[in-house]
C-alpha cells in the first residue's frame, strides 16, 4: 500500500488502474468513484491503517470497456504495470505508471470510432496571433494553423471542424467567452487548463526535429508553433512510451480548403441531421460506400474540407471518371479492399507496444491482399491513380515475417505462450517437446496409480497454487496408500503429491515457464520489427484510403446519375436540372429538378419567393451541396453543372435562441449576418433564408433589403447570393439593381386545395399561401377562416381603404363570429335565407326548423 500511495502521488487528479496479478485495482476514493460508475461491488482490504481500505478492481484482459465508460465520463485513467515477473521478483514487485488514458489519447480500437478520427486540440493565445493544432494519436498526424484578428471566431469554426474530444489551452484563451460557451454547450470535449510554461517557444523547437524530422513546415510560426510544442509535451506525460507515432506534421492554410463555418456545417447537415444528430439524412450518408476503416475517416476529410485548387479538384475527378466508366474495376477493388484492416491504427497500437498477436495476423493478411490491390490498378490512366499505384507498398517483407513468427490462431494476451508459429524457433519447438513429453508422463502416471491403488476415480489434476496433484473422493480414502502426502482436503475429496508428481512437476513447469517467457521474448521482437516499417506502412494507408473514397464517390456517382461537373475560374455557378442529393434519397417520388445561374454579373443575387413548403430552402441548399461535392472532386446530381471555384459557402438558414449566452433567436441571426458580411469575399456563395424575421414587419424587411444591397454591391461585397424571403416587396430591387434577378417556387391552388409544383421560374410570387399551408398543418378551422378574414382588412388597410363595418370602434365582432364575405359560393343561398330572417321575432320551433332547412342547402 506504501508503494500503492507513492504512485497515486504523481498523477493524484487520475483513477490509478493498480496490476496486482489478473486484476487492476483501485483503491481510496478511487475505488468509491470507479464503484459509483462502472456498478461495482465496493470491498475492502487490510492496509495498515484502523481501517479497511476501500477497494474494487476489474480484469486485467478485460479493462478496456471499463476505461472506455470512465473516460466518456470525463476521467483520466492512469494504468499502473507489473515491470518484472511476480515469479522471479525479490519482494515487491516493481510497478509504475506506463499511460495515462485521457479523452484525446485513446488508441484502443474498442473505445474509438472507426469512422471518425479521436483529436486532441492545442490552443495557444498570445497578444498578436493565435495558434491551434489537432493531432489523432490512434494515426499519427498532426495539423496545424495560425491566424490573427477575430480569433474567437475562427478558434470556433476550427473547433466545429475538428470536434476534438480533448482541448489544451493557455490562460489567454480563456479571455474569450465565446470560445468557452461554445466548448461547454456544444463540444463534450475535455478542457485543460496548462500552465504557460508548457507553451515555451524554445521549448518547442527543441522538440520539433527529433518528433517530424525533416522540412521545417512550422517555419517562424510562433503561436502555432508553442500549440504544437504543448501537445508534444501533453503527450509526453501522459503515454511514456510510443510518442514517436506521432510523426506528421502539416501547416494548413485558410487559402487551401473551402472556408465552412460552423453554422454552414450546421445548416448543409454535412455529416449529420440538424433536428436528431443522426447520419441518415446528411450528406456523408450519401456519399459513403467506403470499404474501410481508413476510407471512412478520409471521406469526411474530404466534406468538412473541399479543396480550392482547381488542379487538385481536376486531378480527383480524373479518378472518379475513370472509375465511374468501369465498373467491373470498381467491383474488384470494391471486393480487395472489404478484407483491407485498419492498419492506420493497428500500426500505433504496434509502436506503442500493445498490440497482440491478432492484431499482427490482422496486419498481415492486410498485407496480404496489397498486391492484388495494387495490380488492380497498374494500367490505370490517370495521374492520380497512378500516384496511388506508385504509393502502395506490398510490405512483403513484413508480411513473410509475421506468417513465418506468428501462430494462425494466437491467444488474446501475450504472456500464456502459443503465440509463435511451430518452426519459427528451435528452441521453443524443443521445449513444447518437453511440455508434451511431460504432459504424456503425467498421463502415464495417472493411469499407473489406479492400477496400483485399485481407486478407478482418480486424476491427476493442476492448479497455479498447489502445482500438480492427486486427487482421490472420500469415498475411497482408506485406499490410499502410505507413500501419499496430503497436500489439501477438500468437502468431497483429499488432495496428495508424491515424489515422482514432484519430480516430473519440476521439468513440466520448468519447460513451461521457460517456454512462455520465451515466446513473449520472440513476440516482442517481432513487434518491434514489424514498428520499424511504420513510415512505408503510413503511406501505404493514406494510399488505400484515398483510393477507397474515390471508388466510393465514383459508386455513388454511377448509382445516382451523377455528372462531372466543370470547374471555371469565370465565377459562373450554372446547373441544369439540379436536385439535392439527400432529399431526393429520402422522399417515396420523383424529385423535381431545377435549373440555377448565379455570375459575377447580371445574375449575382437571386431572390427567391413562393409558398412555405414549397421547396426554397432546397432549392438553395442543392445549390451549395453541389458547389461543395464538385470542391471535394465528387460528381455531382445534375444534368450539367459548370462551377467556378469558391473561397467559402456561408449559410444562414433558420435560427434558434441561444439561452446560455442571453441570445434571442433575432440575435443569433444578426450575429451570423454580421458574421457572413464580415467574412464573405466576392468568390464566396452567400445562402440567405428569411433575413429580418425575427423582429418586426417594417424593421425586418428594411435590414433584408440592406443586406441585399450590401451583397450585392461590388464597392461592399459582391457576393454571389441566393436570398430566399416573404418580404414581396423585396421583389422590386430587381428594377434598380442590375445584377438582381427574381425567381419564384410555383405552387397553385385546385379544388380548394394547395399543390406545390416545386419548379423554379423567373419572377417574384404573388403569395405565400400560409394560410393554406396552416390549413395543412391541421390548424382548426375557425383559425383558418378568421386568418382569411383578417388578411382581406389587412390588405384593405395597406391599401389605404376603410375598415369593414365589423371593425368600426363599438362594433368589434363576438369573439367566434366569422363574416359572410367568406362563405363559399355555393353556400350561398343559405346565407340570402339568413339575411331575410327577423332575430327578434322569430319563435324557437321556427328557428329550429329553419335551421333544418340551412343544413340540408350546405349538405
């Protein structure tokens, strides 16, 4: 327990997983935590002290789940290791902390996502500049960036890209109240607070050559530079072992990938829905037909971040062309890479030295399949591919390794032998003779010692504490003979050893121990041969990866009528027959497609009105979706689609109160205005919905019709916009802006009834249709027919005409009286026998008659 104490001294904010034997145990107040969480049975254990310490512990082959629950919980988990064999040990044996687990350093692909990658964020304020970086430990890669003014702002935006489970930041950071409320409310990430000392520049460059080696890429960054050096030496302290994984190192820039803020990701449902947070629904559903593990991660690489180069977008959709026209490759790939492991993470478990035998016999049949995955591809045309072929290494030598040294079939743990292949090793092969020989006399003694007893019942059996033994029921214990030394009674039998046990015990056991220890001895060097590889292995996953979400998309692309859309630098956005590619996989008929243009010229804003329910915030979304799938190098769902290159696509589509920072729903929508008018260059896609709803009629249009004007000035902005609004009167600005054009969702009313058309055409709408649409909605009736009523003495009154006779002062209407001005023609016959009646001299047996008569005209 003294050893125990010493230990939980150097990580005292961490549950201490403490080995003794099969078990980790936990004791103190870790234990009554670990027993709270993890519904364990709280015991206790002498220690010393007046009292029971209290304890609880797990299995050691077992303890991955119940990390897994405590970290998603919020806890660090320090693992305390056995260091020496219990059985060769002088005293105590010697342990100490090998890892501390935190939420951004899990490796354990039981307690990670396959699909997406697990981020530990760094970020670093100082007077003139910020510095942010992310790195996924279970792959090795690290990304940074570094930026100055609206630092608050674009550490969010970085944040809602990444989602990085656990956040290092500086003291400076936390000037920033916005950063913080968006990492507590919308981030379930671990925030830690380090002292500026961690962030020492000097520090950092020290560290940087021997971690990433080669080009300096961080230069004379410093912010980005004291962000890294602190996750370095975050890391450091917390895996002891393996930080050598994280060997890649890359500086992105604002000009390299398309600029998505965070309410854009939002509002496009890039990876998931907005209302469930579910995956059905998002674009990533759509377009994810990845095979592996490592295909799935890049995928959504690829949609949070669509490239800007036109060549690099050209050189994808060369690929994905090339493979949409074959689809007997795309089959054979599709049917190689379905048995292709995570061999990203495989890898890094490997380095840090806790992968097991498995985990190398999944590494190697992954081996296995890269040369028929690479000469799938040997003649293919196009650059990209080719780069991909060139890419690949068949690791050959480490497949021939780890098939020659490792078992078919190994153990799940490392240290019970059974591990190394028969052949590999002379000298284990000799001593698995000896356990085999051993195993035969123990038989033959067994079967000796019957005869001789005359007690057809007894075995020879084993156990860890009393070794081998002779086990004989109560039943036949007075034939046991003299030469017999018991050794353990039990309530239905005795238990005894002989010599001649001892004596074949001693070489058994020997050859066993010597054996295991052994094999474990060979399994290492093995693991740390194959860790040699890691650099050629990496390349050979980014590889495979690449190539798995260019079949994907060119799958996806074949099964949906994609086309390959044209990339111009013009500023033309033109699409003929455009749909969304998820709401059209979601609805039971056949979406109705649409043309849009959108230029730097007479058609730079589009101002779309119509019926709610009509389709206008898809119109817009499908428009910004395949803006973003051509930047990613996807097809995209049109008939044609020429697109000009884009810095950033900017939403601001719908809104909600903010009540943990005091915002109105009008306020989080003039702050993301403020946002896109700040932000937005003329190469951007502005996606505007309902802009000044959220206060009153007159105030809200006045603000969308600035804004309109703001965007579409060249002097100001000069975006390209598509700005959808019930304000009709907005509709005007077509007549003095050139550059803005009306368009309007059709939508007509037959039998009573509204039917939405869903097609787009050129000019304002001459309404909304929401009462119609309440009526939908299943608004009761008596709403409906006074909604119509009130409209018709609203539009009198915005027209200058007097007010019908029911609202004159003294006259107000009963509160469930509806006029006759709405009562459908052909009732109307009934109304021409009410206006005849005389209310006060009509007698109640007349009036329930008539009111018969009424019935039977509107039946």
């Amino acid at each position: 327990m003294r050893q125990y104490m010493e230990i939980k001294e150097k990580n005292p904010t961490a549950l201490l997983f403490f080995r003794l034997g099969d078990f980790y145990e936990m004791f103190f107040d870790d234990a009554k935590t670990a027993a709270r969480e993890l519904d364990l049975t709280l015991t206790g254990r002498d220690c010393g002290l007046d009292e029971r310490a209290p304890m609880c512990g797990v299995p050691f082959h077992s303890y991955e789940g119940y990390v897994a629950r405590l970290v998603d919980k919020g806890y660090k988990v320090a693992i305390c290791e056995q260091l020496e064999d219990p059985a060769a040990a002088k005293g105590i044996v010697k342990r100490d902390i090998v890892r501390v687990i935190t939420p951004g350093t899990l490796i354990e692909s039981a307690m990670l996502d396959e699909a997406q990658n697990n981020y530990i964020c760094s970020i670093y304020v100082n007077e003139n500049s910020c510095g942010i970086c992310f790195a996924d430990i279970s792959t090795g890669e690290v990304s940074a960036t570094e930026f100055s003014g609206g630092i608050a702002e674009k550490v969010v935006d970085e944040l809602s890209r990444f989602s990085p489970a656990e956040i290092l930041i500086n003291a400076a950071v936390t000037e920033f109240p916005v950063i913080s409320v968006f990492i507590r409310n919308k981030l379930s990430a671990n925030l830690e607070l380090l002292d500026e000392e961690n962030f020492s520049y000097a520090d950092a460059r020290a560290m940087m050559p021997g971690q990433f080696g080669g080009e300096d890429v961080l230069a004379e960054r410093v912010a980005a530079t004291c962000a890294v050096g602190a996750l370095l030496g975050y890391l450091n302290n917390t895996q002891m072992v393996g930080v050598e994984r994280v060997n890649r190192l890359s500086y992105y820039i604002g000009g390299e990938y398309m600029r998505l803020d965070a309410s854009t990701r939002r509002n496009l449902e890039l990876l998931e829905t907005q209302r469930g947070g579910d995956r059905r629904g998002s674009l990533i559903w759509v377009l994810d037909k990845t095979k592996t593990a490592m295909g799935r991660r890049l995928l959504r690489k690829w949609i949070e971040r669509p490239l800007l180069s036109p060549a690099r977008i050209q050189a994808r959709l060369n690929a994905v062309e090339e493979l949409f026209g074959d689809g007997i490759l795309r089959g054979n790939l599709s049917q190689v890479l379905s048995g292709i492991g995570d061999i990203e993470r495989l890898m890094t478990r490997i380095v840090y030295g806790s992968a097991n035998g498995r985990d190398l016999r999944s590494l190697s049949f992954t081996a296995g399949l890269l040369p028929d995955l690479r000469s799938l591809i040997e003649k293919s045309s196009c650059a990209e591919l080719r780069e991909i072929y060139d890419q690949i290494d068949t690791l050959d030598d480490v497949f021939s390794l780890i098939e020659a040294a490792i078992a078919e079939e190994p153990p799940m743990t490392v240290r019970e032998g059974g591990i190394i292949r028969q052949g590999y090793s002379e000298e284990v092969d000799l001593l698995r003779e000896d356990m085999d020989g051993g195993d035969g006399s123990i038989a033959r003694l067994e079967s000796q010692e019957r005869g001789e007893t005359g007690i057809p019942k007894l075995k020879i059996g084993y156990n860890r504490v009393f070794g081998y033994y002779i086990e004989v029921t109560n039943s036949y214990k007075s034939q046991v003979p003299d030469r017999y030394i018991r050794k353990q009674t039990l309530s239905n039998c005795e238990r005894y050893i002989t010599p001649e046990l001892k004596e074949i015990e001693g070489r058994v056991l020997g050859a066993r121990d010597r054996c295991v220890k052994l094999e474990y001895d060979l399994f290492s060097d093995v693991r740390t041969k194959v860790a040699a590889a890691l650099d050629r292995v990496q390349k050979t996953a980014d590889a495979v990866a690449k190539l798995d979400v260019l079949r994907s998309l060119a799958e996806v692309s074949q099964n949906n009528r994609y086309v390959r859309p044209q990339i111009n630098l013009q500023g033309r956005i033109q699409l003929a027959d455009s749909r969304h590619p998820v709401v059209e996989k979601l609805i039971d008929m056949p979406f109705v497609p649409n043309n849009a243009l959108l230029d730097n010229n007479d058609n730079r804003v589009v101002i779309i009105t119509g019926p709610n329910m009509s389709g206008k915030s898809t119109y817009m979304r499908q428009i910004a979706l395949i803006t973003l799938m051509t930047h990613m190098g996807c097809f995209v769902p049109a008939v044609s689609a020429d697109v000009c290159v884009t810095d950033g696509i900017y939403t601001r589509v719908g809104a909600s109160d903010d009540l943990s920072s005091g915002q109105s729903t009008f306020m989080v929508e003039m702050k993301e205005v403020a946002d896109i008018l700040h932000n937005a260059t003329q190469n951007s896609l502005l996606i505007l919905d309902e802009i000044g709803r959220g206060t009153s009629t007159f105030e809200g249009m006045s603000i969308a019709r600035a804004v309109l004007e703001y965007v579409a000035d060249k002097r100001k902005l000069g975006a390209k916009a598509v700005f959808a609004t019930h304000y009709h009167e907005l509709t005007d600005l077509e007549t003095s802006i050139k550059c803005v054009k009306n368009y309007n969702i059709t939508a007509k009313r037959s039998g009573g009834e509204v039917i939405f058309l869903r097609r787009v055409v050129r000019g304002g709408a001459d309404d909304s249709y929401g009462i119609d649409v309440a009526k939908l909605a299943g608004v009761p009736d008596w709403v409906v027919k006074r909604a119509r009523q009130v409209l018709v003495e609203t539009e009198q009154m915005a027209k200058g005409g007097t007010l019908p006779a029911t609202r004159v002062k003294g006259h107000e209407p009963a509160g469930d009286q509806i006029g006759f001005s709405l009562i459908p023609a052909g009732e109307q016959e009934a109304v021409a026998r009410l206006k005849k009646v005389d209310i006060n001299t009509i007698s109640p047996i007349v009036a329930l008659s008539m009111l018969d008569e009424l019935c039977k005209i509107i039946k």
